[in-house]
C-alpha cells in the first residue's frame, strides 16, 4: 500500500473520501457483546487480586466498565459522578442529579442511584456531612456483595473520601493497575469501535490538512479537527497540540492566535476521543507551500518516518519491553535532548498502559513487560534539533496480532516531504 498517495496540505485531496470508509465500509461494533467484554475484564482482574470490587470516578473507567457516559470532561474535575462494581453481584451507578435516565437500556447497569458530592463547591461547610453520607452507602454495599471482603479498588478520590471508607471499614487498594490491566486486550468489537474513530480522525485530518496554508491562524486550523469529530459522534478531544513554523521545536507547544506563515510546518497530535468513546492518536506534519521543503524541512522529516516505520516493524508478540527499548531506532544525538516522552504507548479509551520509555531513558524510567496479542499501541516519533528552527511530529496507531502488527491508521504522509527513495 502506498502510504503516500495524494499528498497532503497544499496538494490535491478529496477531504471526504477519509469520512466514507466509516460510513460505508466498516462494520459496527456489537455494542452489548462490547459491554459484556469489558465488564467481564473488570471482573476478571477483581477476582485475580482478592477484591471485592472497585469504585469508579474516572469517566473514562467508568465509560470502559459500563458503557454509560454523561459530561465526561467536567466529572473530570468535579466528582460528581461515580460507580461501584462487585467481583460478584449487581452493578451501581452513581450518576448526576437527574441523570438517572441517561443509563436506560444499559444492560451491564444493575441499578442507578443519585451521587452524593461531597465537592466544596456543591456542599460548602456540609462537606464532611456529604462525605459521610456517601462512605456509608459504598460500606453497606461492600458489605452486601463482598462476601466478608473489604478490599476495594479506587482509581482516583479525594483523601478525606478515602479516609472517611477507612474508617467505615473499607480497605482502599490504588485501583490504576486494576483497570489498565482490564483495558489491556482489545476485543473484536473494541477494535471496530477504535477504526470508527481513526476514519473520523483522518477526515479531520484531511480537512485539516487542505487548510494548511499560510494566513490562517493555529487555533484556526485546529479548530476543524473538533468540527469534524462532533459531527461525526465524536465527543472532545485531550490536548492542544498543533504548532506551527518555530513553535513546533520543541514540542508540546499547544495551538494558538499565531498565523501561520509561507514555506512552514505544521506539526499536530490528535490526542482525540471520538465515536464510541475511542481513542484516536495519530500524528502529522504538513509543509504549507507553495514552494518546495527545505532540504532540513526533508531530513527532519526522513528522520521521524524512519523512527516510526522502523519500530513500528520491530514490534511482536511475545517481545518484551525492556528488548524492544534496546532495540528501537536510533535518535541522532544532535536531537536526543528535545526526543519524545515515549517511543510508544498503549491506547484504547485513552492513552493507556504500557509506555515503552526511550533506550537512553529505560533505567530511570522504563519497565518490564511483555506484548500481546490484541494490544493497541501508538508509535511516537518527534524529531527536532536542540536550538534547530523547526520540527516533525509523526505517530501510527497499530493493533499486535498473532504474526506482528496491523496499521490501523492510512492517512497518507506528506509526499513531498519524504525523500524520493522511500
């Protein structure tokens, strides 16, 4: 398959041809059999750690354990939203004020029930009124489906909640391990979910990319990435990441009013969650036009395909990750001290575990594990000079099966960026 093909940014590009393969050639995911899945992993893990259950305020954990979602980035913030699942027994929601309605014909979800918040914000000097009301509830619970187990898994709460279960008889395990090792295998369904998303990703991109040009500001630009994915039935996405011209070395420069200029590039990480509640990760740099790349613009850009494509083929089941870390493509030293947090990650729902640190970083930071069949996993390249003017961000997001891997993303590179022999 030619990776290239069409081009991107000012070269000829039909947009809407990235939106009808979601429409009209990939299957649907079997939303129930989904829900199934994922629970049973949650249930799975709880049982493999001697847990009577776990108690959910991540929305994103929670939208993976029961398929229910309501106002996932403001409960981000604001823990008004919570849900508690048994090793065995009934699943509770603990939803919004009058939301109750919202989880209707969500099998998985036994039963629904107010939240009660214990924010500040929301119960003022009843706080520790609110909080005990609700260690109360979550005890009885425990008690009534834990079957003489106190141990729970937690993913995220406030320590004046984890102390008021402490002392109602609770025992608060850290619940991260539990859920990102539950979220670690994608299904069939999972994976149709995840190709939904990347199709509505690579049309934003697409759109995106025909923008590319000079005069139009970064926020501009970034903007029709966010048009795309709610039309779509997508729903937000994480990060700002898309820079232009100087602001792309070093990375992580979020988009902003700066118009972008002639002869530039434009680097941008999608950091998207788009239809079904799936991550879409995908990374590219556009040239602006209308005259050629530079010769650096061309090398900075050879640099991070051949970091993508060469560990992007090194990847396989059974290899573990302190291995592939030693073997991963090189990083020129003259751009070690602006390399990528990672040279990979998991991905799903969010971005999730494993994250494969870089070779020079492994010892401070790195840990052992092994790849799996039906892993996600993003494969980062950031190139950029220490001090250079620009540079080149580049990701695919692939699924490990029993032989390799499969790319699941197909938007084209930049043609005219790649060195001819590639």
């Amino acid at each position: 398959m030619d990776r290239t093909a069409n081009g991107v940014g000012g070269l000829p590009i039909d947009p809407t041809g990235f939106s009808a393969a979601l429409h009209d050639n990939l299957p649907a995911p079997d939303m129930a059999r989904l829900r199934a899945y994922r629970l049973a992993r949650v249930r799975e893990q709880l049982r493999k750690r001697d847990l009577a259950g776990c108690l959910l305020f991540d929305p994103v954990n929670i939208r993976y354990a029961t398929g229910t979602r309501n106002m996932a980035v403001w409960t981000l913030h604001y823990r008004c939203r919570y849900c508690f699942i048994p090793a065995e027994g009934p699943v509770v929601l603990f939803d919004f004020h009058g939301c109750e309605h919202l989880s209707d014909g969500i099998e998985v979800v036994d039963e629904v029930r107010p939240a009660i918040s214990f924010l500040y914000f929301l119960s003022g000097d009843r706080t520790d009124e609110r909080v005990q009301l609700f260690a109360a509830e979550i005890a009885d619970l425990v008690r009534a489906h834990g079957g003489g187990n106190r141990r729970i898994a937690v993913d995220s709460i406030e320590p004046m909640a984890a102390n008021a279960l402490t002392a109602a008889g609770v025992e608060v395990i850290d619940g991260q391990e539990t859920l990102d090792q539950a979220r670690l295998i994608k299904s069939e369904d999972e994976v149709r979910c995840m190709r939904a998303a990347i199709a509505v990703a690579e049309e934003g991109l697409a759109r995106l990319g025909a923008a590319a040009q000079a005069g139009v500001t970064e926020n501009a630009l970034w903007s029709i990435l966010h048009q795309v994915n709610i039309a779509r039935g997508g729903e937000w996405i994480a990060t700002r990441l898309l820079s232009s011209g100087p602001r792309t070395n070093p990375w992580f420069q979020e988009s902003s009013d700066r118009v972008i200029g002639r002869g530039e590039l434009v680097g941008l990480d999608t950091d998207m969650v788009g239809p079904y509640g799936y991550w879409a990760d995908l990374s590219r740099t556009f040239h602006t036009g209308p005259s050629r790349p530079t010769d650096e613009q061309r090398r900075l850009y050879r640099l991070a395909y051949e970091q993508v494509q060469t560990n992007m083929a090194l990847l396989k089941p059974g290899m573990g990750f302190r291995e592939f870390a030693e073997k991963s493509w090189q990083i020129p030293d003259s751009c070690l001290a602006n390399r990528y947090s990672c040279i990979l990650h998991g991905v799903g729902v969010a971005d999730e575990y494993p994250v494969i640190a870089c070779k020079e970083d492994f010892a401070a930071t790195g840990y052992d594990g092994v790849f799996e069949p039906g892993m996600a996993i993003c494969v980062e390249s950031y190139i950029g000079e220490d001090g250079g003017a620009e540079g080149v961000k580049l990701e695919e997001q692939v699924l490990i099966t029993e032989n390799g891997v499969e790319c699941l993303t197909s938007f084209p590179f930049d043609e005219r960026l790649l060195p001819e022999e590639i």
